[in-house]
C-alpha cells in the first residue's frame, strides 16, 4: 500500500496554493489560472496536479469544475484513454448497480465539496466529467479521485489504474518540478 498524494485516506483537503504553485500551474497550463481557491492534489515532487477552483470566478462566471486537473502528464494520459475507447468501456461499468450508486454518490461529494465554498444557482446540481449517470470526461473524473482519494468517484479510480502516469512517479517537466525532496516519502497532505 502505498499512500494516496493529495487525498489520504479518502479525506478532502484544499491546500493554499503558494506563488510557486501559481507559477506551476501558469507553466502547466500556458495561461494564469482564475478563482484559485486551492491545491487539490499534488505531484510526489509536490508540483500541483489539481487546481479547486472557485464556482464562481472573479468575473463573476460560473465554473462548475471544482476539480481541474492542470498536470501535462495527467492530462495527456486521460486523453489517451478517451481516444482509445476507455471512456465507453467505463461507461459500461456503470451497467453494474453497485458502480451506479457510488457513481451517483461521487456526484453528491462532488457538489458538497464545492457548495462549502459557494452555492451558485447557475451550476445548482451540475458537476463534472458527465456524473452522476454517464462518463463524458476522464480529466474530471481523474481530478476528482486524485483529490478526494480512492474510494470516493469509481471510474475516477478506474482512470487513475489504467492511466500510463501516476502522481507517485513524478513525470513533470524540469521547470515545472515542486521542491519536495526526492525520494522522501510523501506528506499525506
Ligand atoms: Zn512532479
């Protein structure tokens, strides 16, 4: 067993983001990130991998992905899987009643996390990635589990065990590496 960056033992935390965090993700993503409440899960070099973001952003834009996922890594390899059927194969899943239900449990979580920083009527009941009953998008579902930690969004954690990147394994470019000390163990939070 392995400890879970970012989400240990299943329980949600928001990290503040630092300058440096900000200027990670700026470099990850090529543009300055908005509404920045938090680091939701990091790298193990401590680089962030999710962003929480705000539901409602300085502009005053409703932005229902609370979870987003700012690694190039993670990114690319959730596109991998949406291009080579993965994202219809997960949707099957769904077919078991058990799945369904903590499928549909992961879309309660999700609105629950968010609506502790903010009830916005425009997004009331959406989520993310196509929860609670279809699987449209693999980079939501991924930055859901790597936040919350295993156990909470099943086809997050499905995305996360058939993924070709790991947050243990830190696969960040030179610039974008966090300053956790190499071959320490992770902190759990
Ligand atoms: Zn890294």
């Amino acid at each position: 067993m392995t400890a879970a960056v970012g989400g240990a033992g299943g329980a949600p935390g928001i990290e503040p983001a630092t300058e440096r965090d900000l200027e990670i993700m700026a470099l990850q993503l090529g543009r300055t990130m908005r509404g920045v409440l938090g680091i939701g899960a990091r790298c193990a070099c401590g680089a962030p991998t999710v962003v929480v973001t705000s539901p409602r952003l300085p502009d005053g834009t409703p932005f229902p992905t609370f979870y987003y996922l700012t690694h190039p890594a993670a990114t690319a390899a959730a596109s991998r899987l949406e291009a080579d059927g993965t994202m219809a194969a997960l949707q099957e899943r769904l077919a078991d009643p058990e799945v369904a239900e903590r499928y549909a449990a992961a879309h309660v979580a999700y609105l629950a996390a968010r609506e502790a920083h903010g009830v916005v009527d425009e997004i009331a009941g959406i989520s993310a990635g196509g929860m609670p009953t279809r699987v449209k998008c693999l980079h939501a579902v991924l930055a859901h589990s790597l936040a919350a930690g295993p156990g909470v969004n099943p086809i997050g954690d499905a995305t996360l065990a058939l993924a070709d990147w790991s947050p243990e394994r830190c696969a960040c470019a030179p610039g974008q590496r966090g300053s956790a000390v190499q071959g320490a163990a992770p902190s759990p939070r």
